[in-house]
C-alpha cells in the first residue's frame, strides 16, 4: 500500500479544518497551512465533501468546514476511500481480491495478511481527534507491542 500525494494532502486539510471546527476555512487559508496549490486543493476538498467528510459554503465569507467532530472522523475510512483497499497485494485483498498463480503454495500471503491486518489496526484505531492531539505512538496489536 502507498498513499499518494492526493491521500496525504487531504489529511493535511483534515486536520487545519480539524484544528477550526468552529470556523469556515476560505480555501486559499487552507493551501496556505497545506501547501498545497489551491487548483489541486479544490478537487482534493470536491473528493472530501462527496465522500461526506466536510461541506462548503459560497460566498464572500465561504470556504470549508467539517462535517462530523474529528472523534468521528476515522483515517483508516478517509485513506481507503480515497487510496482504495489497504492491503500490499491483492491476493490479500479483503475488498479487491486478485488470484495468484502462486494460490495455495504461496508462504509470503501470511505475510502480505499480517502487513495488512496491521496497517488496518493502526489507520482504523486512529480518529483526526488523534491527530490533532499528537496521540499517535505505540499502540499493542496480537499481545506485541509495535512502534
């Protein structure tokens, strides 16, 4: 799994509306924190409000605002909706599933699940409220502890 500029990017206008919840952020305030150039951020912003995770006002004092607390804004929903499924290989896939020819006599596909199970933990265990707050660091996953 590789996250893209556009998946990176939008978690960065997640979290300046995140550190705002109570204002609409005009866009060019936004590419701004983001540094991120306000053509691209508009369509980033477009895939964010379809996927309902801000909404928008027009006007003189328009910009974009969230649309749930960041406590409820789960990173494991935003990067899959946006990047796809999260695992390394299809034939671990549990949304895209893709045959191998190596099917049945493949010792990597433990691996390629373990991979997976653990970015999806992580991602899934983690709101923007966490981001916003630092909270991110050793979390314990099957009774191991992970950095």
């Amino acid at each position: 799994m590789k996250i893209s500029s556009r998946g990176e990017y939008s978690l960065r206008a997640l979290i300046v509306l995140g550190q705002h919840t109570d204002q609409v952020i005009p866009i060019n305030e936004i590419a701004a924190q983001t540094l991120v150039p306000v053509q691209y951020l508009e369509q980033i912003l477009l895939q964010l409000k379809m996927h309902g995770f801000v909404k928008s006002k027009r006007g003189a004092q328009g910009g974009y605002t969230l649309c749930k607390q960041p406590a409820e804004i789960c990173i494991g929903e935003v990067v899959r909706k946006l990047e796809g499924p999260l695992a390394p290989m299809g034939c671990v896939s549990l949304t895209s599933y893709e045959s191998c020819s190596m099917e049945g006599n493949c010792l990597l596909k433990p691996l390629w699940a373990l991979v997976r199970d653990t970015i999806a933990h992580v991602l899934d265990n983690t709101t923007l409220k966490d981001l916003l707050a630092g909270n991110i660091g050793i979390r314990e996953l099957g009774g191991v502890e992970h950095v």
